[in-house]
C-alpha cells in the first residue's frame, strides 16, 4: 500500500501497458484468422491472459500492493483452475 | 489531524480496497461459471460453435476491444492526476472514459439491433430451428455479452458519481478510496471483456 501512491502511477508506463494491449489484440486477431486447428484457441487463451495479467499489474497497481493482496489473487485464480480441471476430468471421463 | 487519524484514515484505506477486491473475486467465479459451461458445451458442439461464432462481426468485436482497453487506461490516469493533485486532469480523463464507454454501448446496439433483425434473439424462432450447438453458443452470447454490458452500465454509473465528487473537490488527494473502487470496478469490465472477446468473436 505505502507505495502506490509514488511507483507505478506514470502515465508513460500507462501509454506502454496500452499501446502492449493493442499490439497483442491485433496479434490474437491476425493468428486467429488463420486457421490453426486446436492452437487456434490455445494462443488466444494464451494471449488473453498475458493481458489479463498486465491489466491486474499495472492498471490495478497489484504489482505494488502488499504480499496479502498478491496472494488472494493468486488463490482465487488457483481455485478457478482447479474448478475447471475438475469439471473436465468429471466431463471427459465419467 | 493527529498521528493517530492518519493512522485510522490508512487502514480504513486498506480495507475498504480489500473488500473492493474480494467483491472482484466473487465476480470472477460468477463469470468464471458462465466460461465453464462455453468451454464444456465448446467441447460437446465444437462444430456447431464455429459456424456460430463465425456470424458474429469481429471488426464490432475488435473496436469494443479497443474501446475498453483504452478506457482502462484513463481510469488508471484519472486516479494518478487525483493523487497528484491534479483534479482538473482527472475530471477529463473521466470525461473520456464516459465517452469510450457510451462508445462501447453503441457498438453493442447496433450489434445487437443487427443481430434481431435477422431474428437472432432470444427464444426467437430462427435461433429454436438451428442446430443445437449454435442454439447453446447463441444463448451463451446473449447471457455472457448482455450480463457484461449491464456492468459497462453500473461502471458508467460509479464513474458518473466519481466525476460529480471530483468537480465538487469532495474526491481529492487525500480521499479518493471511492474513486480507487470505482477504477478497479471498471478494470474488472476490461478483464472479462479481454476473454469473452477471443472466445467468442475469433475462436471460429
């Protein structure tokens, strides 16, 4: 907490993180439209949660909250994947 | 002000953006579910769901996209110029952030009025003659976009009030907490959005 009122707050950092946004957008876009079979969706997803982490890091400051925050979020997106692989080992193998 | 109401205004901080982040999580798992069943129906109509997908307009998809990402970013500014005490920055960043936004709720008019005109809604008779995979996909894309848009709606709204508190001055360097809140709110629109776009726009 003490530091985000000093780190992570320019606006060029900001720009960079965008301008990183639209450049993956445009890549996920350009590779999805070729057809790729099953990776297809494999680097969409992959793409898609790089953004989703430099949103949570920078846009939302977590890289500059305390160690408590960081690991809540870990958690929570830990608990999600379990929930999913779980489904899917009940749905596949049942 | 005595040390000790610093102290007391420093964990009310804490706290009251802790609690913004647990309500966050519990947004997650509730579209976090609505993934789940795309991605298990996905698997069970893999077929059904790219021909689905592939009526959806990606340049709409894209330009909401970018609309969203770049919405982010104000807010993220809006909140630096407040704690620089910059008031008057961070009320036109908001501006444009409202503006992106109304923006974004265009797009998905004119998407949406487009799609019910070919009579794809829901219950809709030409949705109840497809397949059953471009039925679920179909149900999905109006359940996961319309729940999406409803908190583009309520980010509107917060930030609305946080841009009336900026001008009075009652949101400031010192007391921005409700501020803070609403930017991470509007974040987690632009996290959700980030995933439903490639999963339903460009997974063909």
């Amino acid at each position: 907490m003490k530091n985000t009122d000093t780190h992570g707050s320019g606006y060029a950092v900001y720009a960079i993180v965008l301008v990183v946004l639209l450049v993956l957008t445009t890549l996920s876009v350009v590779i999805t439209s070729v057809h790729l079979g099953a990776f297809t969706v494999g680097f969409a997803l992959l793409i898609a949660v790089i953004k989703v982490g430099a949103v949570i890091s920078f846009f939302m400051h977590l890289r500059s909250e305390n160690r408590f925050l960081k690991l809540a979020v870990a958690g929570v997106f830990t608990l999600y994947g379990l929930v999913v692989v779980i489904t899917f080992i009940d749905y596949l193998f049942r | 002000m005595s040390k000790h109401d610093v102290h007391m205004e420093h964990i009310d901080r804490d706290t009251g953006k802790l609690g913004m982040w647990i309500f966050l999580f519990t947004e997650m798992f509730l579209f976090g579910g609505l993934f789940l069943v795309y991605a298990v129906f996905r698997n069970g109509h893999s077929e059904d769901f790219h021909a689905a997908a592939d009526d959806l307009n990606t340049f709409i998809g894209t330009m909401n996209t970018v609309f969203l990402l770049t919405s982010s970013l104000t807010v993220a500014m809006a909140i630096s110029a407040v704690q620089k005490n910059d008031n008057v920055l961070a009320f036109r960043l908001v501006i444009i952030t409202l503006l992106l936004a109304t923006l974004f709720m265009a797009d998905k008019y004119i998407e949406w009025s487009h799609e019910f005109r070919s009579g794809i809604y829901p219950g809709s008779q030409v949705l109840k003659n497809m397949p059953h995979g471009e039925l679920l996909f179909f149900g999905l894309y109006f359940m996961m976009t319309g729940l999406h848009a409803l908190h583009v709606f309520i980010g509107m709204i917060l930030l609305t009030v946080s841009l009336i508190k900026i001008r009075k001055g009652n949101i400031n360097y010192e007391h921005y907490l409700l501020f803070e809140n609403s930017g991470l709110y509007w974040h987690l629109v632009d996290l959700i959005w980030i995933f439903l776009f490639p999963l339903l726009y460009l997974v063909t």
